[in-house]
C-alpha cells in the first residue's frame, strides 16, 4: 500500500532537500511530479489539484523560499496538507472516534456494494465494540438480497461474540430494522449494528432502501464501507452514497492489499467525512483505526 507513491514522492523530496536554495521555477516543477505521482496512485482529479494548489500557494512564498532550509519546508508544507487530505485536523493523530455515547441502543449502519468487505466489517466491529468499549452489541442483516447473508453474518457473529438478530424468513429490510431495535431495547442492547444490503452497482433501489431503512432506524453513525483496491471505482461509489445517505464516516477494506492508495486519498474529500476504520485482513481482528497522521508518515517516509 502506497509503496509506489511513497518512492515517487520520496525521490522528489530528496532532490529539493539536496538544493541549498530554491527558486519558484524549482518548487513548481516538483510539484508537477507530485500531481503526476498522486495521479498514478488513483488519486481523484480535482483532489490532486486542489492539493498541488494549496501545496504550490504556501511553498512558493519569499519566507519559504528564502529560508536556510527551503527544500525541508517545501517538505513540511506537503506533509501537512498531506495530513489535511487523509481528514487530519480532528482528534489523536487525527483519528475520528465512532460516537457511541449517545441514548442506547446506539445505531451503527453499514453501507456500501456487495463484496466491498461490509458483512466482515460488520463483525470486526461488533467484537470491537464488545471487546474494547465494552458495550453489549447485537447485529442484524437487512440483506434480502443475498440468501446467504444473514446465515453468514450469523456465522461471523458467533466467531465474534456477539448476538445477532434471529432469522424471520420472507421479512422486509424495514421490518427487519424495526425489530431489532426492539429486540435490542429488551435485551438492553448498547450498540445495534444494521447490516444492510449490498448490489453490484449503485443504483436508485439500493438508494431507496437505504434512505426507508435510516429514516426508521435513525442511526447515529452511517458507515460507508470500500473496497480500497477499486481505485476510482470506489471514489465514484463514494460520491453516489454520500450524494444520497448522511454518512458519518467511511471504513476502507483491503488496506493489507497493494492498493495504489488514491482511494485512501480522495475519500475525505469526496465525501466531507472521515475515514475511521481500515480493514487490513480478513481475520475479524484485523480492524485499525484510521490515523491520518500516520499514514502521512508513512507515505512520505
Ligand atoms: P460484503 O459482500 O460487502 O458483505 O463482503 P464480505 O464481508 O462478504 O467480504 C468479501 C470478502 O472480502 C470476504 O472473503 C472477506 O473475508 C474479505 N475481506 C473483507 N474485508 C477485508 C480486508 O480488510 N482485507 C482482506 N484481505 N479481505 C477482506
């Protein structure tokens, strides 16, 4: 992950470094290798622009250029707004916590395409929930979609240790909702986690479902889940969902994989929301959460 726009950027940076002085000409040119390099790792078009502008506005400035050591401020300046793109500001290394405090039970929807890693986030987040906040979780698939998916979630439940909502056959996502917020409040449920269904392609059912399933469960935290080795593909599927369902924030599956990274990139921006959690294995362990500044750090080296 990264590993290709970490050399690029790192090669770039070293040459600036290894200049005494600097002039705009230098500063620009470098710049155009970083747009190029953003661009090869799957970076969103205007994302990259908008960062190469905000990098180029600060850098090419008497201060920065007439410094004792303009290549390391050049340096500095990408690195923070490299922090700004991940969704830096906010929080512990800029981390954006699940807001679980509200009145309980507290729902957590999951959103987002068939295979994207949603049911298997679901679960890690369920045991997350259990295991580090110490809340009591229960999950339910809304999926009616796919006959095997609420026998899987149920499965993964079971692994995770935490409760799903029994199978009704022949029940609608809506009704589906409805009653495991009852059931949760019974059994004093802090955390509900809707499982909801995914298609291969966004389209206009999908949307409606969602939209009917969030205005019943009025969820606290809309999370949409991307497959992070889809590139723009999951930059466009970003955009679809937060055009139409209030997401909270985003989890990106398959960070252990060799994705380019430009999915990583571009969600904050495309979709004004954080990206709080990466999956990084299939394993229901193996959820981080997200660190802009660290993964700054690590892109640049
Ligand atoms: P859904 O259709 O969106 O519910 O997708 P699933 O949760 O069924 O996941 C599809 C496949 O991706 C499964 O084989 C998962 O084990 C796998 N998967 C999910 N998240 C990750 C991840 O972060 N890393 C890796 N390597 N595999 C993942």
């Amino acid at each position: 992950m990264f590993d290709a726009l970490s050399d690029r950027l790192g090669n770039t940076f070293d040459r600036l470094r290894g200049r005494g002085a600097l002039r705009e000409q230098d500063v620009r040119d470098a710049m155009r290798e970083v747009r190029i390099a953003l661009l090869e790792a799957d970076v969103a078009l205007p994302v990259a622009r908008d960062f190469i502008e905000k990098v180029t506005e600060k850098a090419v400035g008497e201060s920065v250029l007439k410094s004792v050591t303009p290549g390391q401020q050049v340096v500095k300046i990408v690195n923070d707004e490299l922090v700004a793109m991940l969704g830096g500001s906010e929080g512990e290394d800029g981390h954006v916590p699940l807001t679980l405090e509200a009145k309980p039970p507290v729902v957590i929807m999951m959103v987002g395409l068939q295979g994207s890693g949603k049911t298997t986030s679901t679960a890690k987040l369920g045991k997350l929930i259990r295991e580090k906040h110490g809340k009591k979780a229960m999950m339910a698939s809304l999926d009616v979609n796919r006959p095997a998916a609420q026998e899987q979630l149920a499965v993964l439940g079971e692994q995770a240790q935490v409760d799903t909502l029994p199978i009704v056959e022949g029940q609608q996502p809506v009704e589906i909702a409805k009653r495991a917020l009852e059931s949760a409040k019974l059994r004093n449920v802090d955390v509900v986690l809707l499982d909801t269904a995914g298609r291969l392609h966004v389209d206009e059912a999908l949307m409606a479902e969602m939209k009917a399933v969030a205005s019943v469960a009025t969820p606290t935290e809309v999370l949409l889940v991307v497959d992070s080795l889809t590139g723009q593909d999951a930059v466009n599927v970003a955009q679809s969902f937060s055009d139409e369902v209030p997401l909270t924030g985003v989890i990106l599956t398959r960070m252990d994989g060799d994705a380019r990274g430009g999915a990583a990139l571009s969600m904050r921006a495309v979709t004004g929301k954080p990206i709080k959690f990466a999956g990084v294995g299939e394993k229901l362990d193996a959820l981080e959460a997200f660190h802009p500044r660290r993964v700054a750090e690590r892109i640049l080296g």
